[in-house]
C-alpha cells in the first residue's frame, strides 16, 4: 500500500478493534473511560451539535441496568424508540446471517439449535459480562440526523477504546428495551435511546471473542463517477 504513515496506524487499529462479546470483570479505571469519551467527541456532526449524550454505568448500577434487562427480557415486549429495520433483504441479509453463523459456530450452536441460540441472544441483556455499559442517546428534535451523528460517536468510541486497550461492542439489541432504560436511568422522554455500548477488557480465550468479520470489497460498494 503507497500510504502515510498516520494511514497505516489507522489501520493497524481498525483491524485490531472487533466486537467483543465475552469480558473480564476487572473494571476499567474511570480516568481511562473519560479519556475515550473525550477522544470520541471529537467526531463530526451536522451543525457542530454533538447531539449525543451516553449514560455510563458501572459496578452496581452495571449490574442493575442487567439484571433489569434480562427480567424484561424473559418477558419479550420489544420496544425501541428507533424503529428496528423492517427487513434485511439481498446481500445485507446474507451478512447478518455470515456474522450470526460466525458467531454461533465459535460458540458451538449448532444449526436448528433454538434453544442455544436464544440462549447466546440473551448474553446481550448479560452486557456479555461488561463491567460497563454506556446507554447512547440523541435529542428526539433532530430525528435521524441526530442518529447518524451519534452513528460516528459509537464509531469513535469503539476505536478510542480500542487504543486504550479496552474492548467494547455496540448493542442495539439492549436498545429494544428503552422504555425500561429510560425509567430506570432517568433518561428523559425527549431524547431516543439508540443503543449501548458494553465494554471493559476482553476476555481473549472465550470462543465468542475467536472469530472475525469480513468486509466486502471496493468495487461493491465505490460507484466512481467522472
Ligand atoms: C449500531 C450497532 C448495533 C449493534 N448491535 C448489536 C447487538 O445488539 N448485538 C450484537 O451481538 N452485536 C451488535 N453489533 C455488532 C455488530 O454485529 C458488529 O459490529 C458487526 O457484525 C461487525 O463485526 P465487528 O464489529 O466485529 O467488526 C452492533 C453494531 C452496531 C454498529
């Protein structure tokens, strides 16, 4: 590659982060958690409006906001304040299947195994044993666009973490519980849960952390013009 330097340690983190799902209880030092918010700050957004806001629990109240989850879990009654997509169709459905395959197999669920795979689905009310649990949420007034900002803050954060040697990983799946979130938390109407993000150190011998996703490439995505 015929690339700057600063490009190849770009990179070198990008291909080290993945998403977690599988921690240590060790917590991270509140020091080292400040340090990622403020570097994932730094990501754009329309207007400047960094519109995000993300309510981080640990120790106790990590464990609190789990317990509630897999409670209100048992139950099912999904309710984001982001509507879930409709569908996945075409080549964004086989990519969701390839990850949850990915996943399954490391973790050795077999095909047809329902009772396996709603087992490993409730590992995300678990926080997948995180120590930490940040809950990312957007004013309701900026609709999607709001959304999109935050999209780059979960991005950002998830590197920043990774730099500092803490592994994270997004879930929207914890988002589907918001109006326990927002009761539990305090988290006022007027702004939209959008999802967690779940971190602390990984543990690196869990079978969920043995396998990585793929990307597809250039050509299907780049529509050059001119
Ligand atoms: C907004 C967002 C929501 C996600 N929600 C979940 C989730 O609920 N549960 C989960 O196991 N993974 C979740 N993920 C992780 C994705 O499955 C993961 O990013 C994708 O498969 C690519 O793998 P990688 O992050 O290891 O590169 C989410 C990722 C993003 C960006």
């Amino acid at each position: 590659m015929d690339v700057t330097p600063d490009l190849l340690s770009l990179n070198t983190l990008f291909d080290a982060r993945h998403s977690c799902r599988a921690f240590r209880p060790e917590p991270v030092p509140r020091a080292v958690i400040e340090d990622i918010l403020r570097t994932a700050q730094k990501v754009p957004s329309w207007c400047n409006a960094q519109p995000w806001k993300v309510t981080v629990c640990s120790g106790a109240e990590a464990d609190r906001v789990r317990a509630a989850l897999l409670k209100a879990a048992e139950g099912g009654g999904h309710s984001p304040d982001l509507p879930f997509p409709d569908g996945y169709s075409a080549e964004y459905q086989q990519r969701r299947r390839d990850c949850g395959w990915a996943l399954y197999e490391a973790v050795g669920v077999q095909k047809g195994d329902r009772a396996g795979s709603a087992r490993q689905m409730m590992e995300n009310y678990r926080l997948f044993g995180a120590p930490h649990c940040a809950i990312l949420s957007s004013p309701a007034e900026l609709g999607p666009y709001g959304a999109m900002d935050c999209g780059g803050f979960v991005a950002a954060f998830t590197l920043a973490a990774r730099a500092a040697g803490v592994a994270s990983i997004p879930q929207a799946a914890v988002a589907s519980f918001a109006p326990l979130l927002h009761e539990l938390l305090e988290i006022p109407d007027d702004r939209i849960i959008l999802c967690a993000i779940s971190f602390g150190y990984g543990d690196g011998d869990h079978p969920a952390n043995s396998f990585r996703t793929s990307r597809a490439a250039l050509e299907h995505f780049a529509d050059w013009r001119g």
